[in-house]
C-alpha cells in the first residue's frame, strides 16, 4: 500500500521534481562558469584572499531557490488532493490515517533530501577543483540554513493546502513565513551552526502540523 502512495505521489510531482533538478544543475553550471572566469582573470591567490576577508561565499545566488522549489513541489503534491476534497478518498485507503500522512510526507521529504544531496555533491565536487577545503565547507555551512528552509518550507506548505478553514490558511501562512525568517538571516560565515538544532526543531515541530490539519479535515472543521 505504501509502494502504491508512493507511485501517486510521484505521478503528481514528477514534472517539479524533475524541473527542480533542472533548475539547480543550471544554476550550478552558471556558478562554476563565473568561478572559472574570476580565476582566469583574477587569478587563484587574489580570488582566494577575497573570499576569506570579505567572507563572499559564490552560493549565495542559491539562497532562495530550495525554499521557491519545495514551496511549488508541496503545491503539486497537496493542492490535487484538496481539489473537490480528493484527500477523504485517500484518507479511506484500508490503511491507518497517520500512516497514510506520514507516507505522503516521507515521499515529498525523500524527493528533497535526494534532490539537495545531488546538488551538494555537485557543488563539492565544482568547488573542490577552485578552493581549498577550509573555504568550501565554509561555504557549504553557510548554506545549509537555506536547504533546512527547504524542507520547513515544504512541510508548512503541506499543512496550509490540507486545513479545510481558509481563514486558518491564512494564519497558518503567517505563521509559517515568520517561521521561515529564521532560516534566511544573514550572518558571517560560522555564526548559523550553532542555531542549527533550532532550526531542526523547527521542522520537526512542523511536521507534525500537517496531521493536525488532515484530523481537522476529517472531522468538516468549519
């Protein structure tokens, strides 16, 4: 039964997914071709020296694109399901209804998770050949936050589509985009991990949201 949510969730989604990893292989390409041009003329040591003492991280035209994509992607996974109330027919699976949210969820976080795990490979397998090991962690930890705004952003998005009350909706979107403000602050290189376990509690916290709203749907909340 799970395999055959699975298989729903992917019909649904496949187009942003795969749009997704389009967007981010693109942008990466362009990210190591303006690498490659500042190193050509620049030169290694100048590039280098610029990057520790102005603390320029080359990611930082990533930062809002995990969020826009997992906002879209829980869009195409829970928007169908409310259209003419599709959910109550999966909620009517001959299977528990927790399990049957918590499949749909573990789809849509797995898909992610697989997507920012290629991306990241990309990017430290790209930066790698320009930068020394000590300034691509660097940057990869300054970019992490916006790939956990991702996953938040996903499960907040999950938890606005399946409330039955719009006038909730529009707490709960609230709610949410002050939430996400905390994954978007900038700040020198270094200083956001020792905020990271907040913003993991953030997102387990907010996954739970979503099995509040699908108890409210369930019982016609008005």
């Amino acid at each position: 039964m799970i395999t055959s949510i699975f298989y729903k969730e992917w019909i649904k989604t496949r187009r942003i997914l795969l749009l997704s990893l389009v967007v981010f292989a693109a942008l990466i390409t362009y990210i190591f071709i303006n690498v490659e041009q500042m190193f050509r003329i620049n030169g290694a040591t100048q590039v280098w020296t610029e990057t520790i003492l102005k603390d320029i991280s080359v990611l930082t035209r990533i930062q809002w694109l995990p969020l826009i994509l997992s906002v879209l992607f829980g869009v195409s996974q829970f928007v169908p399901e409310m259209s003419n109330k599709r959910l109550k027919l999966t909620l009517h699976l001959p299977m528990p209804e927790n399990k049957i949210m918590f499949s749909m969820l573990a789809f849509g976080l797995s898909g992610l998770l697989i997507l920012y795990a290629i991306t990241y490979m990309a990017i430290l397998g790209g930066l790698n050949i320009y930068y020394p090991p000590e300034i691509v962690w660097s940057m990869v930890e300054a970019s992490l936050p916006w790939f956990l705004a991702g996953l938040a952003g996903y499960l907040f998005v999950a938890w606005i589509c399946i409330e039955p009350v719009w006038r909730h909706r529009v707490f709960n979107t609230l709610i949410a985009a002050y939430a996400l403000t905390f994954f978007m602050i900038s700040a020198k290189s270094g200083a956001y991990m020792p905020f990271i376990p907040y913003l993991l509690a953030i997102i387990i916290v907010a996954h739970f949201f979503s099995f509040y709203s699908m108890y409210r749907f369930k019982d016609g909340s008005q």
